[in-house]
C-alpha cells in the first residue's frame, strides 16, 4: 500500500496530464459531433399530423357515440321482432287448431266459420 502512494506521489504529473488529455478528448468528441436535430419541415409536418389526429379521434368518438344510440335502437327492433315471432306462432297454432276442427263441422257451422273468418 505505501509502495503504491509513493509510486503515485511521483507519477501524479503524469496521472494528472493522463486524466486532463482525456477529459479534453472527450471533450472535443462532444463537441465535433452533430447533435440530432428535427428539420424544420419536418416537424412542421409531425406537428400537423398531430393536429389531424386529435380531430380523427373527435370524431371518432362522435361516431362512437352515434353506434350506441343505432344499438339501443337495434335492441329495441329485435325485441319486438321475438314478439312478433311468439304471437305469429300462437296465431299459427290457432288457425292449425282451427283447421282440424273443420273436418268435423256441419253445414251450418261451416258456413259461420267462413264467414267469420273472410267477413262476407
């Protein structure tokens, strides 16, 4: 350990003048390299691609909303589509029921049902 503070206490001129040539080294390499710089153009046009963005994404979600109000109305018509569904079955179900049942009338009620049903 003393060996090498005394080999320091005289070398330190040249571990001084070692360490000041790099640090002067590096600092002309910082200095004679370009830094990266955006063209003006082209962050003129990054800036107005931005811009469009921010309008796409309005409408966007303009157009979002406008789908969810079509959905809810979209629901509805499928609601009331199944009810038709149900009540064209019942009704299919009573005219079949119906139908059957005409092979055992008489004359008389025969007439009545075709009457009743076409209204003459």
């Amino acid at each position: 350990m003393n060996q090498l503070i005394l080999m320091v206490k005289k070398n330190y001129k040249t571990i001084l003048i070692v360490i000041g040539s790099l640090l002067l080294l590096y600092g002309i390499i910082w200095i004679a390299t370009r830094k990266p710089q955006m063209p003006a153009d082209i962050k003129a046009t990054l800036d107005s691609l931005t811009n469009a963005n921010k309008v796409l994404i309005e409408h966007q979600k303009q157009i979002d909303s406008t789908i969810r109000v079509y959905e809810a109305e979209v629901k509805q018509v499928d609601y009331q589509i199944d009810n038709i569904k149900e009540k064209t079955t019942i009704i299919k179900e009573y005219y079949h029921e119906q139908s059957q049942q005409v092979n055992n009338y008489t004359p008389t009620e025969l007439d009545s049902f075709f009457k009743a049903r076409y209204n003459y």
